[in-house]
C-alpha cells in the first residue's frame, strides 16, 4: 500500500484487509476515486467497516453493477459487504452471482466474518448447501 497508494486496486485491497482485520477504514471519497468500480470497491469496504448501509448502497451505480456481476470474486466482495451492513436480500442476490460465476469456496465462505448476519437465514443455508455440493464435487 505504502508503494503505490495512487492505485484503486492497492487501496481496494488494503481496505479490504483493514475491513476483515475488523479495523476502521478511513479512506474517503476525496482519497479514493470513485469514478471506477474498484475505486467504489475500496470506498464500499470504507463504509462498511463503519457500518454505513447508505454509504455502501451509494456506491453501487451501472459501471460498479456491470463490472462486478461478470467476475465471481468480485461478485462475492459485494455480497459480502452487503451481508456485514444487514442487506440480506441484496447479500443474497450478489452471492447467487458469485455461484453462477463458478465462486464455490465453500470453506472460505464458511468462516466468512463478513456473513455473519446471514448465519442461521434459511436462504444463506440453502445458498451453502449449494455451495458445498458444488465444492464436492470439484474436490472429487
């Protein structure tokens, strides 16, 4: 982050780290540009750490929808930010993508702190089992 931290993709990942390491991210709209859907990304784990709902819906315009919904792991970055502010519908709807876009980490997922809130939601079990099939049988 220290080397380059002018590129959205190093601050998306930094803010995510910060995000599952439970710390508060800091990053703003005036350090972070938010004209692409990375740079939406690093503010979307920003917000959610602060529990905004509002900031993370904010961010979510066409080009962050677009980008995010043809690539499984950043469909499930969505999902997951989504699930930690309580969006459960919106969670579950980005994480039906992330399957169909072949994310099957079942035991990523598993242990996901990010989807907390969702633990225990007949949706999310039925999600996870689909979940675990598919990991099944891509172990075999």
């Amino acid at each position: 982050y220290e080397m380059a931290p002018e590129s959205p993709h190093v601050v998306a990942l930094h803010s995510q780290a910060l995000a599952y390491a439970g710390q508060v991210v800091a990053q703003t709209e005036s350090e972070i540009p938010a004209d692409s859907a990375i740079g939406r990304l690093a503010l979307m784990f920003g917000e959610s750490s602060r529990g905004d709902a509002a900031g993370v819906l904010e961010q979510i315009n066409d080009d962050l929808k677009q980008t995010a919904r043809r690539d499984c792991q950043f469909s499930w970055f969505v999902a997951g930010i989504l699930a930690r502010v309580g969006e459960t519908d919106a969670a579950l709807e980005w994480m039906d993508n992330a399957l169909e876009k072949g994310f099957i980490n079942y035991q990523a997922m598993a242990v996901d702190p990010f989807l907390a809130t969702l633990r225990g939601e007949p949706r999310f079990e039925e999600f996870m089992a689909r979940v675990k099939q598919a990991w099944e049988a891509f172990e075999v």
